[in-house]
C-alpha cells in the first residue's frame, strides 16, 4: 500500500491544523492506520492508531483531548484533526498501515507515508 501525507504547515501555537493521508495499492479498510511524528533531534514517537472500521482508536497521552484520528474508508482517507497545538508538537508527521491494529506505541508498521511538517510557533 502506497501512503500520501498533507495539510502540514506553520500554525501558532493555540491553533489547529487537519493532516490527511490517502492510501492506494490495496483494500484500504483491512489496513489499521498510525500517526507518527519525529521532532528535530529526536526519535519517532507515537502519536495515534484506528483500528480498520475505525470504531478502535488509541493515543499517546501527550496528544490525548487535543489530537483526533479518524478515517473515512470510502475516500481511502486517514485524518488526524489536531487542535490546541503547542510548539512541542512540532514535527516531521507520518502516516502509517499495517493489517494488524496494534495500541502498542512500539508497534511497527509495515507500510509507511513520506512526512509533512507541521510548525508550531510560540
């Protein structure tokens, strides 16, 4: 499965941004989907993961009440709202696909997006 991350961009702090991911290549609703995010000088964290109908979500808790993630399977979509954003979430942001839903942050994926940046400034 091939992944496309967007809707990176420089906001300030306070605010909100919606990042998308959209998957072709196979069945995207057998697939269970993460958000990652890797900050400057600092390894991947965990950040999200909705199970394959989406009834399933999982988060880190430095994102949990802020950050939502969603997935609209007719659109072969994934989303992560964030709102209330701080400038330590400010990363490098990936999307993630494995046939196996996993609330482990440690969990690896098989199948992985490009990145988009999301700056927040103070």
């Amino acid at each position: 499965v091939q992944l496309q991350a967007s809707g990176g961009g420089l906001v300030q702090a306070g605010g909100y941004l919606r990042l998308s991911c959209v998957a072709s290549g196979r069945t995207f609703s057998r697939y269970a989907m993460g958000w990652f995010r890797q900050a400057p000088g600092k390894e991947r964290e965990f950040v999200a993961a909705i199970s394959w109908s989406g009834v399933r979500t999982f988060y880190a808790d430095a994102v949990k009440e802020r950050f939502t993630i969603s997935r609209d399977n007719a659109k072969n979509t994934v989303y992560l709202q964030m709102n209330s954003l701080k400038p330590e979430d400010t990363a490098v942001y990936y999307c993630a696909a494995d046939p196996a839903f996993s609330s482990s942050p440690t969990y690896e994926y098989d199948y992985w997006g490009q990145g988009t940046l999301v700056t927040v400034s103070s």
